[in-house]
C-alpha cells in the first residue's frame, strides 16, 4: 500500500511529537519516584489505522485446536494465521461502514446466538461431571442380548444312562462325537446335524443341560445329563474368530449406546434441577412451575 505525501508529512511530524515527549519524559523520571515507564504494546499489523497486537495474534493462537495449529504450521505457521486475521478485520470493518452492524435483523441473529452460547456455556459447566460406565453395568444391559459363553454347542440325547455312559467314554477315548450323534441320537431334529446347535445363546438347551455346559470347557464332553426325554451328553468347541470377532463389536455398540443413556440421564437430572426453580408466568396471570404441570 503507497501512502500520499501528507500521509508521510503527518506520520513524521507525529514521529517527531512522540521522541521530544520520550525526551522530556526522561528528564522528569528522577522526579517522579522509581515507578517504571509501562512497555509499548508491539503492533504486528495495521488495518486501515487499526492495530493488531502481538498480545491479540497470541491470544487468538492460543485459542485455536491443536489440529488447526498444525495445519497452519504445515502452511507457514503464524505469518498465515496473521494474514488471515487481516482479511477477518479487513472483513468486519467493511460490514461495519456498510452499517450491516445496525442491521435490525442481523442484530437479532446475534442476539440469539449469544443466548445460545450464553446457555450452551451453561449447560458445559453443570456437565463437568464425568459419566462413566462401569464393566459391571454393561454386562447387564448386554446380557439380554450377548452371551458371556462364547462356544458352539452339540448335544445328542440318549434313551438310557449305560448307552449313554458308553458314548461319553468312547468319545474322551477320542471317538468323533458328531458321527456318534449322528448315528444314535434320538433328538431327530439335530440328529442330522451330527447334534449341532450352534452358539451359544440362552434358552439354547433345557435348564439341566445349560447347567453342565457352564461347568465345561472347549472339548469336554459331560457326564450323562438325565431329563425327561432320556439321557444327554453335551460337547462344547471354541466358536470360530469371525463370529468371535462381531460379537466383540455389537458389545461395543452396545457400550456406546449405554454411555449415551446415562449421559442424557444426567443431563436430564441437570435440566430438572434448573426447571424446579423456575417459575413461569402466563398472560392470564396463572403461575405455574416451569414444567407447566403444576398449577400454583
């Protein structure tokens, strides 16, 4: 930007002004007492005669996220962000002279931005409560929908306890439990399937074989298990990685979801806290609380 001569005229003859006062100033100090002369701001930009301090580009810094600092830095650090902070009051100090600050109706958008803010800033410092989720809380609200067993389950039924005996000692002896299943069983549904249930889930089996399968792990077979129907034996095996691997991820679904319970609980406790002490007045002269329930 090129300044008319009067603009570099006047600029000295203010130059000129400010080293006679520092001048003086210096004479008169010992007379003053030992209170030190205050340190010029230092100015990093002007604007149409508006200065931008050092302090004001700091704080505006300062403010920003990390990843934005970042960003900048990649670009050319502070130099760019200052270049910016030119443009924003080169920006506003035209919306000014065009009078769009006297705007009826852009008044009124501020207004209710800074309510917004007013209350959003509110609403942060009640929920300064960190809300946590215990391992305990998530394994109840999950266990309506997960299992904690993650096993497959086979099972073949059996229509007395020495038949039943004689295949649980062949098959710890190594004997193929599906093949057996498949060829003795009398539970014709997973006959077939060589006694396949599938994983895990609850009200899987019968409550008598669900107890066994609790005390099992992968491999074992159980002891003949008596119910109504004859004798069972079960088999657990180790589910497969994939399936394993989506049941870890629902869980932490279900984490989140949980979370975002609890966390609007909270909020909500937080909005009837400030809605009790509140009072509404309506046009007709009738009080009621703030939730407009209780007339008072």
């Amino acid at each position: 930007m090129h300044r008319r001569p009067t603009e570099y005229a006047t600029a000295s003859a203010v130059l000129h002004m400010g080293l006679m006062m520092m001048a003086v100033g210096g004479l008169l100090l010992p007379l003053v007492g030992c209170t030190p002369p205050q340190a010029e701001e230092r100015v990093v930009a002007f604007v149409n005669g508006k200065p931008i301090t050092q302090t004001e580009l700091d704080h505006e810094w300062a403010d920003l996220p990390e990843a934005t600092k970042a960003r900048y830095e990649k670009e050319g650090g502070r130099q760019v962000f200052l270049k910016e902070l030119v443009d924003h009051e080169m920006l506003l100090q035209e919306a000014r002279r065009q009078g769009l600050d006297l705007d009826d109706a852009i008044r009124d958008r501020v207004r209710r931005y800074k309510e917004k803010l007013l209350i959003d800033e509110l609403l942060k410092d009640r929920m300064k409560t960190t809300v946590e989720l215990t391992k305990e809380e998530l394994d109840r609200y999950a266990s309506e929908l997960l299992t904690p067993l993650k096993v497959r389950v086979a099972q073949m039924l059996l229509p007395n306890y020495p038949a039943a005996k004689d295949l649980e000692t062949q098959v710890n002896r190594g004997g193929d439990f599906g093949k057996f299943a498949q060829r003795y069983s009398i539970d014709y549904k997973t006959k077939a399937k060589g006694g396949d249930l599938g994983p895990y889930r609850k009200g899987l089996v019968i409550p008598e074989v669900d107890d066994a399968i609790r005390t099992l792990k992968p491999g074992m077979i159980s002891a003949p298990i008596k119910a109504e129907s004859g004798y069972y034996l079960v088999m657990i095996t180790a589910l497969e990685p994939e399936i394993i691997q989506a049941d870890l991820a629902k869980r932490e679904r279900l984490r989140q979801e949980l979370l975002y319970l609890k966390r609007k609980q909270y909020f909500d406790s937080v909005i009837a806290e400030i809605k009790g002490k509140a009072v509404v007045r309506l046009a007709d002269g009738s009080r009621f609380s703030a939730d407009g329930l209780t007339k008072r």
